[in-house]
C-alpha cells in the first residue's frame, strides 16, 4: 500500500521555509486536514499532491513518487 513519507515531506516543507498555513491556503485545505495528511491519517488526492508539488517545487517524479507513493 501507498503512503505518504512523512519524514521526506516534513523535511521538504522545513527547507521550503513555508508556513503549514499558507501551504494549507495553496492546497486549498485546512491546516488540521494538511497535517491529517502529512501524517498519514488520510490520504492526500491526486490534485492535492499535484499542488504540495507546486508550492515546495518538487519538479523530480522519482522525488514526488519517494514523497507521495512510499511503499511501505
């Protein structure tokens, strides 16, 4: 099954020097729901990922899929 790598994605999210707010604002979701889905409480959609893609610049696929389609 699928999941989301939190440690990558927290990580990218530090480094992008973002507010969890303003990225929640971007994906068009509350904060709660980003953090539900950072921390794989539920699963981000395929537009939503599209979006967490844009705003930190994750432009690599073999990135967005280590990120957004870890195995586990």
């Amino acid at each position: 099954k699928a999941m989301t790598n939190t440690d990558l994605l927290k990580e990218k999210i530090e480094k992008s020097g973002l507010k969890i707010g303003f990225i929640a604002d971007f994906v068009g979701i509350s904060r709660q729901l980003l953090w539900k889905k950072i921390n794989n409480l539920t699963p981000f959609n395929q537009y939503e990922i599209d979006k967490m893609c844009e705003v930190l610049r994750i432009t690599s696929l073999k990135k967005k899929e280590a990120i957004f389609f870890a195995r586990v």
